[in-house]
C-alpha cells in the first residue's frame, strides 16, 4: 500500500501528497510536513530583520486557521501578514533588508516576499534559531503558503477571520474526500479536530489547538555497558529524568492525541494517526529496523506505511499499535526466550477477522479486545495470568473462553494479572467461577519461595504453584509482587 500522509491544512483534512502539490514529493524533505504545521501553529522565537535598527527577537505563530502569520511588536502591536498575499518563500539573505545587516549563517534565514494591503511589494525577514527550527519553518511556510495559492478565491481563510469555523472539505464522488477513504476522513474530523475547543486569546473558531505531551519521572540508572547506544554511537543514558511535569522530547512539533509509557521508551500518536517512538530502543521496541537508543521521537514507517493508528500500548520490551481499520501491530520481544521483533508486523492468530478496539501490555503478555467484546490472550502465562486455565504459555492471541458469554468493554495487563471490565449478559446473573473474588481475606496468602540454585533471587509464588519461570529470574526483570504495573522498574 502506498504512504497516504495525512496533514490539517487550512481547516481541511487532506493528503500530504496533495498539500506539497504534483510537482513536490513528500520525501523530498526529512521531516514529514504533520511536523512543519505543528510548529507552525505552536509558534516560537525567531529574529526579525527590520528596516530600521538592528534585528529582535519576536514570537511568531500562524493562526486563523492557516491564513495568518502574526507577531507582536516592539511596542507590542500586533502584527500580521496574510499568507494568501505571499508570493514567495525565499532561502537565504537575498533581500536588502538583510544586506543591511546580513548575519554569517544565511543557511539558517528565509524571507516571505507579499503584497501589502496597500498594493505596495513588502519583505518579512526571519532569522531562525538552529537548522531544525528552519527546516520545520521554512518547509511548512512554503507548503502552506503553495497550497493557499492554489485554492484559489479564499474559503476557508475568508471563515477563520470573520470568526467561524471553516466547513469540512465536501466528498466528492460520494466515496472519497481529498483521495482519503470517506469513513477515516469522517473519523478523524469528529473524534480529533472537532473535540477541540480554541483557548488562546487571539484564536478563531476555526484555529486547530495543538496538543502538547507532557512527561516526567525518572528510571532508575543501570550501569551504562557497551551494548546500550545512542544513534550517534556514543554510550549514555537518552531517558529523561525529570522530577516535575515538563515537555516530552519532540513537544514543539508533535501534536499529541494519544501516549503510552513503557519501562524505558514512550510512544506517541498524533491528531492525523501517525506514530512516533523514542527511548530504549532494546529488543526493537521502538520499531524503527534496529536496536539503538533514540533521544528524540522517531516516526515508526516500518509495516505502518498506509496506516492510520488510533491506540498504542508499551510492555517492557514490547510496543503494539490498533489502526482504524482494527488491524493489531506488534513488534520488539515479550519473552526473554524469543527473536527480537524489529519492525511493526501484523498480529494474527485467533484475532485473524477480528477488528480490534483496545490492546494492553504488560511486561511479559499482552491483552486485546475486539469490535464484538472477546478478549484475547497472549505471552507467558505463568501464574495463569492469560486466563486460559492454565499456566501454560501462548506465542499468538488465543481466546478467552470463560469470558465468551460475556461483553469485555477493556483490558488492563500488570505484572502478575490481567483484569478486565465486562457487561453481564443480560437476564442471567454472572458465572459462579467469574463471582469469586481472588483478593478474598481467607485467600491463600503470598509467601517468598526460596530461590533456586546457584541463584540470589526471592521470587513470590502462591501455594500449589510452580516456581517463577526464567523470564522473572533474570537481573533484568526481577518483580515484586506488589507490583501492578508495567512501567515498574528494575
């Protein structure tokens, strides 16, 4: 299947192929052009060349739903030029306003060339702080202002400034909308731009608000060994250790809808359903073909090419992904024993025809739960956490019989169990097996086992069971058994 890019431009929700125009590739730049418009529309500081004096700092921001790049002055005016007046985006110095005052890195500078209100021919000459803020700013400028032009008589500019909301771009045909399938289309625009409501002062009806991903915490250090590298080689440490909430690596050009934290990578989902991973990158859970350390969110392409992605959930060393079409991607190991997974590949088994709604990851199984309320199992089943009656373990989904008479709504993986919300079926009472609570006061109480052989580990096990399996003895992936959670560390 081809790449199908999707990008919020202008109040309308089209392919990226078809906002670069039949004379751009989307490969053509580095960054896919999601991340240019995300910056754009969450503003930052970029030096401004003026006709008289020397250069200041500015905040830019587009808004008015993509039809506006506004500033403020030193005098704090505000400022502002329609990019549906621009002509031109301009690399480099070649103005004579930056002949007045040209700076020894023009790489990093651009300039907007457009028609004033007065019919008189005006420059607006920025400065930008590093390369990737000009990569971002410069390639999403000239996109933008490339597909305002081509829109001809204004629409949705003309909506945004008169305070409305612009509408959704009409189907044509009947079965498609800008060469997007009708349903994601319809998906997108009302669980993702239409849920949100603009804040900021300034901002119309018709602006998008981006979301930005907020993270702290901090993983306990382990000792930094020649096998844990970043991308650029060097040994160190990329997880974040943050002691209060801040912005995730990528914040200023990540439009956040859906997150998920695993021991020590995260993964993210953006507003048009496009995947981005960072961390840890052992086992190969972060998706991306190899194994490195990545500081900075990378875009999982692998297997997801064509993919829409809706929910994401991180084990230990694993990442699973659901698309809207209910199609379930794994990748990285759930069991010490088996071959690391490193790119998105499609998961089968018993979900083969399922269309999955919801997946959880634990450390060691995974849990997933289908259109039609079923609820399958997966990975080690030590301590009969899988729920199939047994401790045996399952290398692809199996179904959950004691749960077929029953409606499962979600699924939650921790360490040691797995729990579910289900609907009883209606006029008869639940299972007699399903009533009885396991964390009962006369329960069988849990008690250290004494390690095995040659071993200096206390694993905890429940009496008539069999001892931890070798997936929990490793330094790696000691547990205890308070623990509930997959993001608990070693």
């Amino acid at each position: 299947m081809a790449a199908r890019g999707l990008v919020y431009l202008a109040g309308q929700l089209v392919s990226e192929r078809e906002a670069l125009g039949p004379d751009a590739s989307p490969r053509s730049s580095r960054r896919p052009l999601e991340e240019a418009l995300t910056a754009l529309r969450k503003g930052a500081l970029l030096l401004k060349h003026g006709r008289h004096g020397k250069p200041k700092v500015h905040y830019f921001r587009v808004t008015a739903c993509d039809t506006l790049l506004r500033w403020r002055s030193a005098s704090g005016s505000l400022k502002q030029v329609k990019l549906r007046s621009v002509n031109e985006v301009a690399a480099g110095q070649a103005t004579d306003v930056f002949r007045r005052h040209p700076l020894h890195e023009p790489a990093r500078s651009f300039s907007l060339l457009y028609t004033d209100e007065d019919g008189s021919s005006r420059t607006l000459d920025l400065t930008c702080a590093d390369e990737q803020q000009f990569e971002l700013w410069y390639g999403g400028l000239a996109a933008l202002v490339r597909y305002l032009r081509s829109l001809g008589a204004p629409v949705a500019g003309a909506a945004a400034a008169a305070g409305a909301a612009p509408a959704p771009a009409a189907p044509s045909g009947g079965s498609k909308a800008g060469g997007l399938p009708l349903e994601m289309t319809r998906w997108l625009q009302e669980s993702r731009m239409l849920q949100r409501q603009p804040s900021a002062a300034g901002s119309s009806a018709g602006d998008r608000i981006p979301c930005d991903l907020l993270a702290w915490g901090a993983a306990q250090r382990a000792p930094v060994t020649a096998s844990v590298r970043s991308s650029t080689g060097a040994l160190e440490d990329c997880w974040q250790h943050r002691s209060a909430p801040g912005l995730a690596p990528g914040g200023g050009f990540l439009d956040a809808s859906v997150a998920a934290v695993g021991r020590k990578h995260a993964a993210v989902v953006t507003a048009t359903g496009a995947l981005y991973t960072w961390g840890e990158g052992r086992a190969g859970k972060l998706g991306l073909g190899h194994d490195q350390d990545q500081p900075q969110p990378q875009r999982v392409r692998h297997g997801l090419d064509g993919q829409c992605v809706v929910a994401v959930a991180c084990g230990d060393d694993c990442t699973a992904a659901v698309t809207d079409i209910g199609a379930l991607f794994m990748w990285g190991r759930l069991h010490m024993d088996s071959r690391p997974q490193l790119v998105p590949l499609h998961v089968r088994g018993d979900l083969t025809g399922q269309r999955v709604v919801q997946v959880s990851c634990g450390p060691f199984h995974c849990a997933a739960v289908s259109a039609d309320g079923r609820l399958f199992t997966w990975g080690e089943g030590f301590g009969a956490k899988l729920g199939h009656g047994d401790q045996g373990s399952r290398s692809h989904p199996a179904l959950v019989q004691a749960l077929a008479g029953c409606q499962v709504l979600e699924v939650a993986c921790g360490v040691w169990h797995t729990a579910a919300i289900v609907v009883e079926p209606e006029g008869s009472p639940l299972p007699p097996q399903l009533q009885q609570s396991p964390l009962k006061a006369d329960s069988p109480a849990v008690f250290a086992m004494p390690p095995p052989s040659g071993t200096g580990d206390v694993v905890g096990a429940l009496p008539g069971l069999p001892p931890a399996s070798p997936a929990h003895r490793g330094a790696a992936h000691t547990r205890n058994n308070s623990t509930s959670s997959a993001l608990s560390e070693v």
